[in-house]
C-alpha cells in the first residue's frame, strides 16, 4: 500500500504526523508543496471525497488574504485553482493511502487509517 503525506515540512502539525509515522514504522513519501507545489489529482480527489469547505483551510493566513470578492464566490473549481496557486492553503497534513485521502491529523486517525491499510 502506497502512502503519501502531502503538505509543508515546517508545519507543526505536519510535524507531528510524521513523527506519529515514525514511531510506527510506517514508510511513506513526503510531497512538499514548497518544492513541487500541489498534486492537482491528488487535490481534485481530496475534494471531491471530503469537499473544498473541508480541504481548504478558511482559518489560516493564506485564506484570510484572499480578497473577499474571491473567498465569497468560493466553490470546488475556484478552490481547485487557488489550492494549485496556494498549496498553502491546502489544510494539512493531506494523506494519500490507496486511492483514498484523508484530511489532518490526530493519533486516534492516524491509527484507523492506518491499521485497515
């Protein structure tokens, strides 16, 4: 099973997923959207599973400097686009495993997720 942690390496959340990964020897690869930007298929996937109001992170910096002419017209395609200029604005950490993805992280996901995989 393929697993793949999509977001921001300094991102202390980020940060926790991956040491949760870690102490359960789990392999996975890291896509950092600061050097290879979003994975559009992956993000299409993502939102079409859990919608943009879920993938899309309304509480950090990057949505807050949206003008609120954009931020009010949101819908799945805008968020696609601005995701793809923004990866930022992705909430993370995004996880890929098979064909699903799952969005965030806490310990008690990170262990169903990963225990049906």
């Amino acid at each position: 099973m393929t697993i793949t942690v999509y977001g921001i390496k300094n991102c202390n959340t980020m940060k926790k997923a991956f040491t949760w990964l870690d102490d359960h020897n789990i392999t996975y690869t890291f896509h950092d959207y600061k050097k290879l930007g979003a994975d559009k298929d992956v993000l299409i996937r993502a939102i079409d599973e859990h919608g943009w109001g879920t993938v899309i992170n309304r509480k950090g910096m990057t949505w807050r400097a949206l003008p609120d002419d954009i931020k009010n017209v949101m819908d799945q395609s805008n968020a696609i686009d601005i995701a793809l200029e923004k990866p930022s604005i992705i909430k993370r950490p995004l996880l890929s495993v098979g064909n699903k993805t799952y969005v965030g992280f806490t310990d008690d996901m990170y262990e169903e997720i990963l225990n049906k995989a």
